[in-house]
C-alpha cells in the first residue's frame, strides 16, 4: 500500500514542471514575464519547469505560480495523461 502511495505521490510530483510549463504557454507568457509577475528570476521558473521530482516545491509556490498563471492550483498538481 505505501509503495502505491508513493508511485502516485512521485507521478504527482514529475506532472508539476510539465503543467506549469503548458499553464504558462497557454497564457501566452514567456518565462521573464511570469518571473515578473511572480518578482523571481526567470532561472527559478526555468527551474520549476524542468525539475524532474521538485520536492522542495511548497504548496504555497504552486498557489502563487497557479495565480499568476489564471489556474487552479490543482491543475498544476494533477498527473499527466
């Protein structure tokens, strides 16, 4: 049961770069526009974009990222597919 939980906890974690980084093409925002929205570096957003397993990813950035971005912080959060 904990190695179930913990494949899907890792699936949750890999889908996060992914959908921050379609949530943001599909805004139409580059990079350095959402970091200025965010008042971060554009390395730090290429950096949640293409982390592989962003464990150190608070719930509070998702909420912030998702803000800036018009989502739902869960749609940056969901699996792929």
């Amino acid at each position: 049961m904990s190695y179930i939980l913990a494949a899907n906890m890792g699936e949750l974690r890999d889908s996060i770069p992914v959908n921050i980084k379609k949530a943001r093409n599909a805004a139409k925002l580059t990079q350095d526009a959402l970091g200025e929205k965010l008042k971060v570096t554009r390395g730090f957003i290429s950096k949640l974009e293409r982390e592989k397993n962003p464990e150190n990813i608070t719930v509070e950035t998702i909420e912030k990222v998702a803000a800036a971005l018009g989502v739902n912080a869960f749609d940056l959060v969901k699996p792929k597919g």
